[in-house]
C-alpha cells in the first residue's frame, strides 16, 4: 500500500518522532502551524474515523493529551487544538490521523514561516523540538 504515513510509522521514510506505542506513531508536522506541531497516526491502516478500532482511537487519543501537555509545559500555550478530517477530498493523506498544535491568545505568526530557510538549520530546529518533546513526555508521569 503506497501510504505516507504508514512508510513514516514503520521508518521506510524519515520522520522527526515525539512519541511511540505499539498502536501510534507521532512525529512533527513539516509545515507546522505552531511550535511542536505534531501528527498522531495509528500504526495500522485506518482510513478515517468509521474505520477505526475502540482500542487504536483510545491510544490515538491519549497519546494526543500526553502531547497536549508536553506542549503547554514546554511552550507555554494558553490552549491546543486537536484536528482531525474524514472524508476522501478532506483529507490530504487517506488515513486517520490527529493534528496536535498549540494556541496563543492574540494571532501569531505561522510558525513554518519562522523557520530557517537554510535546510540543514531547518532540519536541526525539527530535530531539537522533536528530542526536546519526546524526552519530556518519557521524563513525565503527568502526561501518563
């Protein structure tokens, strides 16, 4: 099957990871909306969200709040906001998968657009934003 997201779950294509179960993969968004931009896919094939099994929407969904947390602490974002589509033309890749990103009061910035334009700078800021969630969620029992 020729899906993005399963080759990222399974590492046949590079990823900058934040979290890992028997059941999701997550790792950042390459156009990230905020800081910390994370993607939560369920390491199985799920189309969308009638397909989904009780046991992989749970683990989808807790390993959401343990990024939600991870992201409030660590970037200080007044909320998060968890966006997920369904649907053939809504989805840009056909399989369920969860946005997970961070808010700020007033309007800011698209943070993609902060990012260094050089790619190997680029490439370290994913690096040190995925290193610096992930080790935050493993160091936590809060975000369990």
């Amino acid at each position: 099957m020729d899906n993005i997201f399963l080759k990222i779950a399974s590492k046949e294509l590079p990823s900058y990871p934040v979290y890992e179960d028997d059941f999701v993969y997550a790792f950042l968004d390459i156009e990230p909306y905020s800081k910390g931009h994370t993607l939560v896919v369920p390491k199985k094939y799920c189309p969308d969200i009638e397909s989904i099994d009780a046991e992989t929407a749970v683990a989808v969904l807790m390993t959401a709040k343990k990024i939600t947390i991870a992201l409030r602490n660590l970037y200080g974002y007044e909320g998060t906001v968890l966006h997920q589509v369904n649907g053939e033309h809504a989805q840009d890749v056909r399989h369920f998968h969860m946005h997970v990103y961070g808010t700020l009061p007033e309007p800011v910035e698209h943070f993609y657009k902060t990012l260094p334009s050089d790619p190997l700078q680029r490439e370290k800021s994913f690096r040190d934003i995925s290193v610096e969630i992930s080790e935050y969620i493993a160091s936590r029992e809060d975000v369990m």
